[in-house]
C-alpha cells in the first residue's frame, strides 16, 4: 500500500521554503530517512542544473495536469522551474516545465523519466524511483551555462 503524502509543493532544503513547511504529520507518512533522501535529490538536482525542481506528492483530483500545472505556476519562477507531481493513489505522474526548463528537458525525456518511475513505483519503491526520476531529469538538463565575458 502506497501512503501519499498531501502537501503543497515546495522545494526542501532552501532558506526561502524551510520556514513555511508543515512537519506535523510528515512521520506518520514517510520516514526521516526518505525525506532526507528526497531533501538531497531535490536539492542537488536544483544545484546541479540551476533550476527549481520542487515535488508536490498527493492527490491531484479529476483533472491532474491542470492541477499540476497550477501548483507549478504558484511556485514562482515558473520559467525555470520542474514540478514532479506524484498521485500514487490515482497512478498518475505529472511533469511540469517552465519555459526555460522545457528547452533543456524535452518531452522525451522527461517521458524516459517517468518510464523510470513507473517501474519503481510498480516495484513498491516510491521514494526511490522520485530520486531516480529527479537524477535522470538532472542529468538530462545538464548544467548551466555559464555566463561568457567577451
């Protein structure tokens, strides 16, 4: 059985998200263990590429894209950014790019991505097939690009 976790998204482990986080209930749901490691996927893929991967896990009711796209819009800086949306209970993945992030992630790969996931997920590995979701969608955005000075 699949616990979700329902929650708005928010990308963990930065200065600007920490404080408006809700803990209570988070123990009940996933360990501290898992939501170190999801902690640590989010945020290296945020470092790694420079962009803003945030996950929202939970239900995304009747019509999901629109709700993901709109919980990636509330995000701000929806140009550069990458929402996961997992709804295990509904079986539905949902990725959101902003227009920066869509010319560095596009569609194939981030349908590889959630390939990936389905696997994991079918697996009973909910934890660790988001952290191979966000590393693949990381690697195939690749770094920034670095400013040049003529």
């Amino acid at each position: 059985m699949t616990r979700v976790l329902d929650a708005d998204a928010h990308d963990t482990g930065t200065d600007v998200t920490a404080p408006s986080r809700v803990d209570e209930g988070y123990d009940t749901v996933f360990s501290y263990r898992e939501l170190a490691r999801l902690d640590e996927a989010l945020t290296m893929s945020s470092r790694e590429t420079g962009l803003r991967f945030t996950l929202y896990i939970g239900d995304l009711g009747p019509k999901t894209r629109i709700r993901a796209e709109e919980l990636h819009a509330r995000g701000g800086h929806a140009a550069d950014s990458v929402l996961l949306a997992v709804s295990p209970g509904q079986r539905v993945i949902e990725v959101v790019t902003g227009a920066a992030a869509a010319r560095r992630l596009p569609d194939r790969a981030c349908a590889l991505a959630v390939l990936s996931m389905t696997n994991s997920f079918a697996a009973g590995d909910l934890v660790g097939g988001i952290v191979n979701g966000l590393r693949q969608l990381s690697d195939q955005a690749g770094h920034p690009r670095s400013a040049r000075h003529h």
